[in-house]
C-alpha cells in the first residue's frame, strides 16, 4: 500500500508538471532571463557565466532536481547579443536536457535605455523512463511504454532596460510537442508558456537599496502564477530578500558580490500547499555568475544590478 501511495503522488506530480507548469521553476528567476527570453542576451555588455542549482522538495522521493548554465556577449559594438544555454530537469521518471542558442538586436531608444528583440532556437532531448518505478506488481502493462525524443522547438522574446530598470515578456518554446503518445493519439504535450518579468532598484540610503522584481508565469490548463521578491541591496555587496509564489511558496535569498565579476546566491523555499508542504523540507538554490570580459568598456561596469 505504502509503495502504491508514493508511486501515486510522483505520477500525479508528473503529470500536473507535463500538462500544465511544465517548465523548470527558479526563486533566483532574476538570475536565470537568458532561458526566460532570448532578447538578454548581450545586455550586461560583458560575456557573462551564470550557472543555477536547484533542490526542490528535499526528502520527497522523485522530487525535482534542476540545473542551468547560461552565457551570453555582445558582438558588433553592443549592437547584437548572442547566448548558448543547457538546462536539466528531473522529475520523478521523466528527464529533460535541452540545449538552446539565442540571438538578440538592441535599439538604443536613448542614451540610458535600449530595447531588445530576440530569438531562441532549441533542442530538448527527453526520456520518461516509468518501468524505472518500482511497483508490487512488475507486470502492470500501464507501466512498461517508455518515451525518448528529440524535440526541436524555437522562441522570441522583447526586453526594455535601462540601469536601474527591466522589463520583458517572452515565450521560450512556441511549438507545443507531443511528449507521450499512445494508438489512439497524444496523451500529453509540451504546453506554450508566456513570462512576463520587470524589476527596479530604488536607492534607499546611500549604502542601502531596494530592488523588488515581480515573474508572471501563464499557460494553458493551469492558472497564472507569480513570484514576487523584494532584495535589500548594501554597499553594493549584500544581499538580503525575502520571496512569495502566489498560491505555493515563500522564501529567503542571500547574496554576496565576491568582486565585480563574480556573484554568489543562495535561496531557501518552502512550500505552503497542503499536497506537497507537509511532505518535504523545503525548497535549496545555489546561484553563481561571473563577467568574464568586458568587450565594450575599459572595465567591467560595477555594479550591475540586472
């Protein structure tokens, strides 16, 4: 009974997560806008590393298990931006890698602020491997079709910035693939998602300031969510937050500005919904982004705030 219980609540968190919110979930989201948007890349005028871990429900069997790896640069005298982006997503059975390249045109609107328009292109790379499940009956046929694909897919994003201000809106995967078939038709698909992400720093003091970012997930078959987070900034090193997700999570981020390039984050989340809260420990993220050149100016600008 207790290995149908578990077999149960993974498969009905597998299927919430192919057929609505299917997309890798991150509270350091603000960290992570290449694979969100296409249009970022080359918009920090440096060739900038950001790698993200993420532990979500620890001590839940089949629990998701996140990484990311994104780099981006301009080119052409900050005109363009170029990205190259590897995403993993583990969930129970089921497993992602995608591999994705992006390509950005800026339009200086004004001195201080540019627009983006960009484009991704990508590959996904996915197996749900569900006779892995251990079961008290091993011949249960519902429990023996694998499926492994190769899932090619594009998107298109636009972003605003200016040094103290963001906004875009984008959608990374438009066509909606079918991801488990059987005789009679697809069973489930790659559902299309739209973000929207915006945020601003507001200085505060003259060692202090707030920096609040709001994310706007919306799909199909599910409902929209939203993180909203709010970051106290000081001395341009520290940084302190604290993090909702409407409907299911709060949490706190630290963040450290080792030097100029290189920044470090970690996050703790914990998850309020009654299916799922009271069956985990909470939610773990590491964050680390390092500016490796600066192709546009004599040095790496400091700080950078987005």
């Amino acid at each position: 009974m207790k290995t149908k219980v578990i077999v149960s609540l993974i498969l009905l968190i597998a299927l919430q997560h192919v057929q609505a919110q299917q997309e890798s979930m991150y509270t350091h989201y603000m960290y992570n806008t290449l694979w969100l948007n296409p249009a970022y890349a080359g918009t920090r005028d440096a060739f900038t590393i950001t790698g993200i871990h993420r532990s979500q429900w620890v001590g839940f069997d089949g629990s998701p298990n996140d990484q990311t790896i994104t780099m981006h640069t301009p080119f052409f005298n900050g005109k363009m931006g170029a990205g190259l982006s590897l995403l993993n997503d583990k969930i129970g059975p089921t497993k992602s890698t995608i591999l994705a390249i992006d390509y950005a045109y800026h339009v200086q609107l004004s001195k201080k602020a540019k627009l983006s328009f960009g484009i991704k292109g990508l590959m996904n790379f996915y197996s749900n491997n569900i006779n892995a499940l251990k079961l008290d009956n091993q011949l249960d046929n519902s429990f023996t079709d694998n499926s492994q694909r190769i899932l090619p897919n594009v998107g298109a994003g636009v972003y605003y910035h200016r040094e103290r201000f963001f906004a875009g809106i984008s959608t990374p995967k438009l066509m909606e693939n079918k991801l488990i078939t059987n005789s009679i038709g697809a069973l489930s698909k790659e559902q299309r998602h739209y973000y929207f992400i915006m945020g601003t720093v507001i200085k505060l003091t003259n060692t202090v300031k707030f920096k609040p970012t709001l994310f706007i997930r919306a799909t199909a078959a599910a409902p929209i969510e939203g993180d909203l987070t709010a970051n106290f900034i000081f001395s341009d090193k520290f940084t302190v937050g604290a993090m909702y997700r409407t409907g299911d999570a709060v949490g706190a981020l630290l963040g450290y500005n080792i030097t100029d390039a290189l920044a470090l984050g970690y996050s703790f989340d914990w998850s309020m919904a009654n299916t799922t809260g009271k069956y985990n420990s909470g939610s773990h993220e590491i964050m680390l982004r390092y500016d490796l050149v600066s192709f546009t100016k004599a040095k790496i600008k400091s700080p950078r705030y987005f």
